[in-house]
C-alpha cells in the first residue's frame, strides 16, 4: 500500500452566473416503489437503471417514453449500480445477495458471478478499456475486479479500516480511482498488481461519495459531509475544491462530466434537489430546480451528445436533462 499526501491548494470561492436554459423531462418508473438507483447510457443511447426495491433492471427509450423491466433471478438482489459494456450488454451490482450480475437485453437472461467472501457487498461497477469490470463494495472495505472472459472475480481489501470504498471511474491511464466515502482519502488501484495507492484530500472532514471523469483526465468529485465540489489531477496528485451554491448542508451527491468539459452534480440536502452546472474555465456555478423534487439523484451518467440521464430515487422516475441549444 502506497499513501500520497495531496498537497494543500487555496479554496476558490464559488462563482454563481445565470444558470443556462435547461429541460428536465421525468418519467415515472413502471414498477410503484422501485426506488431507481444508478442511470447508465447504453450504446444504442437507451437509459438503464437499477430499480433497488423492485428487483428489477429497467430500460427506457427517451424517444418514444417507452419502458420494459427485467425481473432479476434470485429475489431480493437489491440491485445497485450498473453499466453497460460495448456490446450493450448490462452489468450490474446485487448488493444485498453478493453477486455482479450480467443482462443480456436482448433475451433477459442474467447471469450471476457470486462474490469470493460472502462478506462482499458490490456497490458501485466500472467497465475499464479492455472490457474488465472492478467493483466497490461498501461496508466489505474491498475492491473488486471481475474478467468476464473467464469470471474469475479477485478482491483486495482497502488499507484504511472502515473506508467505505463507493465512486469509481476508470482513469484516462486506465487505472480505476475510487473514494472511501468513509475517510477523508481518494484512492486508485494498479490494474496488474492491485496495489491500492491512498491520496489523504487536505481537509480531515472531507467524505468524497461520486466520482466524475474529465476529457482532460482529471477527476471531479462530490464532497457529500462538507457541501464542496472538488478536483483531483492523477498526474500531479493536487487538489482543488469549491463551495457548492447550496452550502454546507447541500450534500452533493451524483455526479458527471459532459464531453464539453463541464461538471453537473446534484445537490442532495436541498429540497427540491437541484442539478448544478460547474463550468471548470470560469469557475462559475448555477443551479436548476428538479422539478419533481428529485428524492435525491444518487447517480447520474452524460451521454455523447450532452445530455445528462437521472435516476429520481425517493419519487420513483428517470429523467433527461437537457442544455438548450
């Protein structure tokens, strides 16, 4: 195990502008009470998501408002977080029954990968380059790596006790960063060795929860205990965070990074939620009311063309957002 200390920077103050004209478009799930977790963007643009209580995958087409739900094998999975690999192929994480599991959409077969040590708890998957799938698992303190090829699933316990590994995104270098939402430390993980590299953010109350890729490699994540946004270049190892618009209790939450560079995250602790757009060359913010109120966004994902797809979780929809043009 590795520990790199970030080096302190000076907090910039938040920059708040005319927010841009944005549509927010919700859907209600089909299934009452679904509680939809984790959106994915799928190759043929179709958002998925994790219904947690409804134990069920759900697939809507924005074009047309269409719906269809694939109910899991083994009850009570509690589905989580999902992804979708390049041949639209949807993986997910059953964090109650400890196994990632696979959707064919096209037959709505699922296959199970049960977890090596019962105690695994998958929480949040990412698809890396070559097809490989790692995995946090929450309350475990593992990180996890599943080669679809052969199924064969390697875990590797994080250095810092209780860290509550939860975000994860592959790197631009390929190798998958995540956050210890129970720590004040982002941490990154060698794809060959799993060596986990822990990176402590400067301030001890700092709990980041989601991370966001850039184009430009960078990270952005969303300081959940403290109401900050913040930034975390792999390269050099620095740091850099903002207050969010909401303040201190705004618990930002889900998080994304459209291909224009600019960062969109929710704010969780304020009601209604709100989608908060950060634009990284003005360091400017502005907020949007979620119409429905949201329930808390716990996750969001950017498609190519700049939309961002929602998962609504505690008002049971799915929604598209969308920058006018």
């Amino acid at each position: 195990m590795t520990l790199i200390r970030i080096l302190p920077v000076a907090i910039a103050a938040a920059v708040t502008a005319a927010a841009p004209t944005i549509s927010i478009k919700e859907w209600d799930v089909p299934t009452p009470h679904s509680r939809p977790h984790d959106p994915a963007v799928a190759p043929d643009g179709s958002l998925w998501y994790t219904g947690q209580m409804a134990n069920k995958l759900g697939r809507l087409d924005p074009r047309t408002g269409q719906f269809k739900e694939f109910p899991l094998n083994t009850p009570g999975s509690g589905p989580h977080g999902l992804a979708a690999d390049r041949d639209g192929n949807i993986w997910f994480t059953a964090i109650s029954k400890a196994y990632i599991g696979e959707l064919d959409p096209r037959t709505g077969t699922v296959k199970e990968f049960p977890m090596p040590d019962p105690r695994a708890d998958p929480h949040t998957p990412a698809i890396d380059r070559d097809g490989i799938l790692w995995f946090t698992t929450q309350q475990a303190n593992f990180v996890g790596r599943l080669d679809p090829r052969t199924g064969e699933i390697r875990l590797k316990e994080v250095p810092t006790p209780a860290a509550v590994p939860y975000g994860i995104v592959i790197g631009s270098d390929g190798v998958p960063y995540f956050c210890e939402f129970g720590s004040n430390k982002l941490a990154s993980i060698d794809p060959r060795t799993l060596a986990i590299t822990e990176y402590p953010l400067v301030n001890a109350g700092a709990r980041p929860r989601r991370l966001a890729l850039a184009p430009d490699g960078t990270i952005y994540f969303s300081d959940y205990a403290r109401g900050y946004l913040g930034h975390f270049d792999p390269r050099t190892r620095k740091a850099e965070e903002w207050a969010s618009p909401g303040g201190a209790q705004s618990k930002p939450y889900g998080i994304t990074v459209t291909p224009d560079g600019i960062v969109w995250y929710s704010e969780s602790g304020v009601s209604p939620n709100t989608l908060v757009r950060f634009d990284p060359r003005s360091k400017a913010f502005s907020s949007t009311v979620i119409p429905s109120g949201g329930g808390v966004v716990r996750n969001m994902a950017a498609t190519p063309d700049g939309r961002l797809y929602l998962a609504c979780s505690g008002v049971n929809k799915v929604a598209v957002a969308e920058v006018g043009r």
